[in-house]
C-alpha cells in the first residue's frame, strides 16, 4: 500500500484497483509481452468478455468449469463472463478456410478473463477473480507439436530470467480421472510434452491426475518474497477441441485434415506475476 500500486475494494473481491505507480509497471509488462510476440511470429487478437453458454457446452467447459464460471441470464438465456479465451480463437480461425501453408496459426490475447474463485481463497494479487492472461493458442500440424512446444519453453524460459526468476519448478501434469477424448490422444500429446521437456534439458516432476479434463500440460512455478510456489508458466495439448468444433485444414494432396492446438501462457495471470 505504501508504494501505491493496487488496492482492492469488498464491492468487487477478487478484483484489483490499479493505481497510477502499479498501471505504469503493468503496462511495461504488456509492453515486454507484446514485443516477444511480434518478434516470434504471433498473431494479437481481441475478442468479446461474454457468450452464450452454448459455446461452453459445444466447448465442454459447461459440464466440467460451469461452478468456476459467473453465469447469468439474457433475454431467456443462459450467458457467461469468459473464464479463458480457447474457445473464441477457434470462432477465429473457423471464421475462414485454413491451409497447410496457414500453419503453425498463434493467435495470443491479452484478455481478461473472470473465474468464480470462492472468497475464503482469494489471496491478494495471487489468487483473484478477474485477471489478464497472456494467454494464446497455437494451430498446427501433428508434426509441427513438438517443435513448438520447445520454442515455447525457450520463450517462457527468457521470460523468467529476463525478470530474475532463476529457482522454479517444472510439472508435467497427466491425465485426471474425470477426461475427454480417448487414451490414445492422451498419450501421445503427454508424449509430446515430455519429449519436448527431455530435448530442452529441463529437469521436471509428474504431477499425477493434474491435467485438465481435455488434455495434458506442463505447468512452471515461481517463488514469491515468502518462498512460496506459485504456478504461472502453462503449456496444453488439446486434440479435443479441435474435435468437438470440427476445425480442419486442407493439406498438400487436397484433403481434410485436423490441426492440433496448443493452450500455452508464459506469465500467466499478469496479475500474479506481479505479485511474484
């Protein structure tokens, strides 16, 4: 409070006030992110705060996050606050014909996003229910996953050390015991991330059980001024949304085929970051 950077109010928990000394550090974050971007073949994108459920039930988020999710009502229908943008950059890339040549696709958002974190563990800047992700999705070929998954650490690991973090810890989180898609899509995108992990020479744990319900990821944590691990760094192998929004690309001989799509954020939450 005494550096006046952020302040939070009991009329929006969850939720931080940016005062003018934390805006101007928030916006040389934004600032750095977009310049890795720009530099690394990333296309920006905007898209809307709020939808019908109908793209979350399509999506799966309404059967597995619909308790995570501020919901409300419209004209006789179901809506929601976006608690995460993967479903909008598909709306994206169907909203034209895609090709082999199109491919690797990275669609990256700043976007805020709301999530219905319960009030008993909301925790300052590190646990909060509105925060900006520098969040994006990648679309590519089956045999471009590996490849990107590498350059993405690379990218997460300048990241961290640009900003001094030099102790964090790297999960590859598996398969829950709530999934969609079959076994077979699991192994291989775990495969993927772990071949990616070894050719990186990282040192990692597995976290059993802790992928999300539509693919496996590895996560990285950071250290706060108290020593505590905080998850911020995020890479996700999804074969199921492409599935479920039947997203293709036409290859070299002509035909259909289905991209893979990769969910990666490299900060996280900005907020949480910040509070790192």
């Amino acid at each position: 409070n005494k550096q006046e950077l952020v302040f939070f109010h009991e009329l929006s928990p969850g939720s931080a006030f940016w005062l003018p000394h934390g805006t101007r550090i928030y916006n040389k974050l934004v600032t750095f992110i977009k310049e890795q971007y720009w530099a690394r073949g990333y296309d920006e994108v905007i898209t809307p705060n709020i939808f019908n459920l109908d793209l979350w039930h399509q999506s799966g988020h309404a059967q597995h996050y619909k308790d995570d999710m501020f919901c409300f009502e419209v004209e006789g229908q179901e809506w929601a606050m976006k608690p995460m943008n993967c479903p909008f950059h598909i709306q994206i890339y169907k909203s034209r014909l895609r090709s082999y040549r199109d491919l690797p696709l990275r669609f990256a958002e700043l976007g805020t996003v709301y999530r219905y974190e319960r009030s008993g563990v909301l925790h300052g800047l590190l646990r909060v229910r509105g925060f900006t992700q520098d969040d994006a999705h990648l679309f590519c070929r089956p045999n471009q996953i590996e490849s990107e998954i590498i350059k993405v650490l690379n990218l997460i690991l300048f990241i961290l050390g640009s900003f001094g973090f030099k102790e964090y810890k790297v999960y590859l989180s598996t398969r829950p015991e709530k999934f969609v898609g079959s076994e077979e899509s699991w192994e291989q995108a775990t495969d993927a991330l772990q071949h990616a992990l070894e050719k990186s020479k990282l040192k990692y744990e597995i976290d059993p059980g802790e992928g999300v319900f539509y693919g496996p990821k590895i996560d990285i944590k950071i250290k706060d001024s108290l020593n505590r691990f905080w998850q911020v760094s995020t890479i996700q192998v999804d074969f199921n949304l492409p599935e479920r929004f039947d997203i293709s690309y036409i290859e070299e001989n002509g035909k259909k085929n289905r991209p893979i799509m990769l969910h990666r954020a490299l900060m996280g939450s900005l907020e949480r970051f910040f509070g790192c």
